[in-house]
C-alpha cells in the first residue's frame, strides 16, 4: 500500500497507509485524544473523523474545547434537533440549522406554533436520539437527483438552496437513521456524543433574514459534553437575565430608549453622572498622555465620504441630507474630520507624533430586528484617537496605546484577550502595505508579550486591526478597543509633512478606541457590576436615612458636609419606617447609607450600612469622610 506523510502539530511527522481515516490517526497519538476528539483541522481546512486522508497533509485534532471542535458538535446537535421535531410534526419543512456562539438553532416552516411547552417534548425526543447512538453518514448526489430528491420529501427550502449553489458544486447530505438533511458538514461520526442538550427560546426569523420572505419559526439551544458544562452555562444564562442593562438600566432610572427614536438612547440624570464620570475620566488621562481633544461636526458634505472610500464600502449603514440642493451625509465615522483638521497647516518631522483625541457623536444605519438597549444603536459616541506618525514611531505608539487600553480596563476590573484582523476582500491599498501594516501590529504585541488570536480577513477595509476583548464578571466577551494602521486614509486625502530633508513625505496614520462606544460600555458596566456600581462611579453615593421627620435637619446639615467635598448625596425623607428606606436604599443599589437618629444627633456621628457588608458600626462624620474618599480617589 502507498504510504502518506502526516505533520503533527509540533511538528513530528508520522506515515500512514493512503486512506487512513481521521480518527485512526487520532487513536494512533493516543486513546485518550481519539475519545475527545471531534474532527480535525487537515491543512487548516475543518473534516469530521470519518473522513480519509489520501495524500501528505498536516492535522490538527479537534475537541470540544476549541471553537471549531464546538461547532462540530453543536452543528450535529442542531442535526438532532430537526430530526425530533420531524418526528413529532412531520409536516414541517426544514430551513437551515447552524452552530452559533455557544449554542445552534433551526428554522422550521410549521403550521404547529411552537411553545415552551413543545421545546420540553422535542428535548426529550432528542435525548431519545442521543441515546439510540446513531451513526451519521455523509453522501453526495448530482444536482438534479440532489433536486428530486428534496422535491420529493417536499423540502421547499432546501431546493432553493440547491438551486442557488454554482453548477459544479458537491451536493452533500448527511443521514441519521430515518432523516437526511442537505448539509455541507462537517459532523460528529454518531449522535451518542451529545449528551447535555437544552433548548432555550423560540423566535422568529425571516427566511434568508429578508423581511419580504415568510416568516419561520426559530428554536435555539445549547449543547455540551458533560452535564456540569451545562449547568454552569445556564447559571450563567441566569445570572446574565439578572444582569440585563435593559432592566437594570429601567429600575435604577438610567436611560431609556423611547418609541420616537428607536436605537437612540435617552440619557437621565443618574445615567449622565456616570457617563460625565466616564468622560471626565478619559479627558484627565488623554492629557497626561498628550493628545489634544477635537471636535468635529455631524454633518459634512457627502463628496468627503466618496474621498474617504466610505461611500463605497459603508453608504448602506449611512444616514443622508440634503442643505441648500447639496448632498450632505451624517457621519459614521470620525476619521474623516480628522483628515480635514490634519490638513489645515503644514507640519514637520518635528511636530509628530500627533495625537488627537474626540469623543464623537456617530450615526448608523441598523436594522431593527438588531437594536438591543445600549448595546446596539444607531447613535453613538466612540472615543476615538488619530495618531499621525512617522513610519520609525509606529511601533513605539502601538505599544502606548496597548498600555493606555490595560490601564484603563484594569481600573474597572476587566481580563481582556486580543486578536488581530487581517485584510478582507473588499480593502484599499497594496500587497505592500498591507503586510507592512500587519507585521508593524504583530511586532507590537510580541514586543509586549501579549498572546493573540488572528481573525483572516477581518480587518477594517482600509487598514489591519487589533481587537481587544474584554471578559465581564460572568465570563462573557465583548469587543471594545480597537488600534487599526491606516496607510490608506492619509493618501486618499493626500497628507504630508516636511521630512528632514526639505521634501514632503506621507504620515502614517492609527485610529484608536477604547471604550469603543460610551453608550456600548455603559451597558457592559451595568452587567459586569450587576447595576452595584463602585463608589466612584454610583450616581447616588450615600444615602441618609432620618429615622423620623425630627432628624430631618441634622440629615441636611450631613448632607451640605458631604457634598462641599463633591460626594453624591440623597436624604430620604419620606413618612416611612427606616427598614424601608433601607431596603429601597439597596433596591436602588446605593453603596453607603447613612442612618441617624436621636443618639448620632446628640454625638454627631452616623450610623453607617454598606451595601454590601451591611451594618459596620457608628462613624464620626470625619472617619466616614475619610473612607468614602479613600474609595473615590482610588477608585476602589
């Protein structure tokens, strides 16, 4: 028999007889590995086990713990899935059934309206399809008999599917005991694996996500190896309904999103203390790091953004108006007002690198079905930064900026990962520059000894980028700051500098958020904190309880002590027993209350409950001064 050459992934090379499949080779490193594994990555494309490998070739094997080893496995369970409600509503047309982030859904054309009640039967149907231990068997067919075939089972859907892919293309199914379904794979070898399934929530979904087409009905869930995984996924699914900014955002009256301005966040008062704190913040810590703030305005002529190049990858997610018969565009971005304050003057060598800073209001276009609280909108204010450099400082300031990012989440707590986004298909500029600007960002983040993840093709469309993931309190994700070089830009708008010898050279450029968005990360705050803000962020930071209206006087007299040192004070002096106010007190999650009666009066002191420890004793007005702006100064 011939024999083929595989490369391991640390890089020892074994032979094998032409045709050995992927799990043999697993079970070839160990036993232990081929009863993990879920597929493999074979010269970085993803194959299930089954599949037979006919030349040299490097291999990677998959568990669940990688994110392609996941998708296998939640793919087969979404598999699963449209098998049991086959079975119990046998009149339902099948549409598609992807593994997402955590999880898989299917979207089913069905007279039966799903319920909560029917996601218990259709789990139950499928721990009944783990456990007949299915084998799951790929075919393919030409595309006529691939039509027939579906036509015949009367899966409207999926003929249009077929009808769509290129003529030439391989038309695969995927069978597990009675039911086949048209799926380009790959799959797990048997249906036993998944043995920790729950269905979570039924939506609507459009078919193709086209308003104009029938609506279907959509059944999301998760899977897992292990129960324990489970349990501590839908303990965190809990905690995260908790933790709902939404909700929160509601009962401790921070903002709101009104039925006239859908995806355009209203801000209350308690809401604008947190987002001035924040504001403020990243005011002070700009200048000790020496950028200039900006301002530019909202509405600029829309020949700028035909310049920009966003006119032609962006103008579907742009908002237009017209100013004296002249096409104006709103802005989506700040970069171009940048471009233009860059231009007003001529600079030298000497000046850069030159930092401008610009808490810029934004508008984008997005689609209804996507507007979620804070958290997706269509106004919003990014945090941005230009920084124009010599082509010798780009590396010096990529790793200013990496610090400036871990200072600024270390101050709220927040783990972080990074990854880096290369150039996608629909980008400006050369092979040249674009591998320049890459290396310059993997130089950067090697140079820090920071570890990070590549995402192929996912860079902005004029530069490569890196990504910064914050992780919250509950271990969720989300993308914040970002550092994108840009060649690009300060050619289309044609920036120069006088260089040391007398000519004119073009500046590299770098765009820069770190909140991302003030509304975005107000929302992540909420969560991460569960609404339990510190003490130097909280809207109301003390609360005073008078025990009754007789010490109303002395709360006010408090009350002046604390605010001359600019500390957020609420007296609550309603006709009410104190055990209410206190329990409204931490409703409203306020961090200190201060409770006074006949004794504090006469001593002058308070009585002081901390919202999280509880009752920690009698302080002199002083003593709890000293704490509290202790807490503040070092944001504690």
């Amino acid at each position: 028999m011939e024999k083929i050459k595989i490369t391991l992934p640390d890089g020892s090379v074994r032979e094998y007889e032409k045709g050995v499949s992927v799990f043999d080779v697993a079970n070839d490193i160990s036993s232990g590995l081929a009863r993990a594994a879920v597929g493999a990555k074979l010269n970085g494309k993803v194959v299930e086990l089954n599949h037979t490998i006919e030349e040299d070739a490097s291999i990677s094997i998959l568990k669940f713990s990688d994110d392609e080893g996941a998708d296998i496995f939640r793919h087969t369970s979404a598999h699963i899935l449209a098998q049991a409600v086959k079975r119990l509503y046998p009149n339902t047309k099948l549409a598609i059934g992807p593994a997402i982030e955590n999880g898989f859904y299917y979207d089913f054309d069905s007279e039966h309206k799903f319920t909560p009640e029917d996601l218990e039967k259709i789990e139950a149907e499928m721990k009944k399809i783990v456990k007949e231990q299915l084998d799951i068997e790929r075919f393919e067919l030409p595309r006529e008999e691939a039509i027939k075939f579906l036509k015949d089972k009367g899966e409207d859907y999926k003929v249009e599917l077929v009808m769509d892919l290129p003529e030439d293309a391989v038309i695969s199914f995927y069978k597990q005991g009675e039911f086949v379904d048209l799926c380009a794979g790959p799959h797990l070898p048997n249906t036993k694996k998944v043995k920790a399934i729950k269905l979570l929530s039924i939506a609507g979904a459009y078919w193709r996500g086209d308003e104009n087409n029938k609506m279907l009905q959509r059944i999301y869930g998760t899977s897992f190896e292990k129960k324990k995984d489970l349990d501590e996924y839908l303990h965190r699914l809990e905690e995260a309904k908790k933790r709902d900014h939404r909700k929160l955002g509601k009962e401790l009256d921070l903002f709101s999103i009104q039925e006239e301005g859908p995806g355009f966040p209203f801000f209350h008062p308690k809401g604008m203390v947190i987002r001035n704190i924040l504001e403020d913040f990243w005011r002070k810590e700009h200048v000790k790091r020496g950028y200039g703030e900006v301002k530019t305005p909202i509405i600029l002529n829309e020949e700028l953004w035909h310049r920009s190049g966003h006119w032609d990858h962006y103008k579907e997610n742009m908002y237009f108006t017209s100013i004296d018969s002249v096409d104006y565009a709103i802005k989506p971005m700040n970069c171009p007002g940048a471009m233009l304050l860059y231009k007003r003057k001529m600079y030298s060598y000497r000046d850069f690198p030159i930092r401008m800073c610009e808490l810029g209001l934004v508008h984008r276009h997005e689609l209804s079905g996507v507007l979620h609280g804070l958290m997706r909108v269509r106004s919003f204010t990014q945090d941005d930064a230009h920084i124009f450099m010599l082509p010798e400082q780009v590396k010096d300031e990529i790793k200013g900026v990496i610090d400036f990012v871990d200072y600024v989440y270390s101050i709220f707590g927040f783990k972080y990962h990074v990854e880096l986004s290369t150039r996608p298909e629909n980008s400006m500029g050369t092979d040249e520059e674009w591998e320049l600007a890459t290396n310059a960002l993997k130089e950067a983040l090697e140079e820090k000894g920071l570890e990070y993840k590549i995402n192929e093709g996912d860079g902005a469309f004029y530069g490569p980028k890196i990504d910064i993931h914050l992780e919250d309190a509950i271990g969720r994700t989300w993308q914040c700051g970002t550092i994108q070089l840009d060649f690009q830009m300060p050619q289309r708008f044609d920036l120069t500098y006088v260089g040391s010898d007398g000519n004119k050279h073009r500046p590299i450029m770098l765009h820069r958020v770190i909140f991302g968005s003030i509304e975005r990360f107000i929302g992540i705050l909420i969560e991460h904190y569960a609404g339990k803000f510190p003490v130097w962020l909280a809207p109301v930071q003390v609360s005073i309880l008078p025990i009754s209206d007789k010490f109303n006087e002395y709360a006010f007299e408090i009350k002046k002590i604390l605010e001359e040192k600019d500390i957020r004070v609420e007296v609550d002096t309603r006709a009410e027993k104190v055990g209410y106010k206190i329990r409204e007190a931490q409703l409203n999650k306020v961090p200190y209350m201060l409770i006074v009666g006949e004794k504090e009066a006469e001593n002058k002191t308070v009585s002081v409950r901390a919202r999280e420890e509880g009752d920690i004793g009698t302080f002199e007005i002083e003593g709890f001064l000293n704490r509290i702006l202790d807490e503040i100064k070092n944001r504690k």
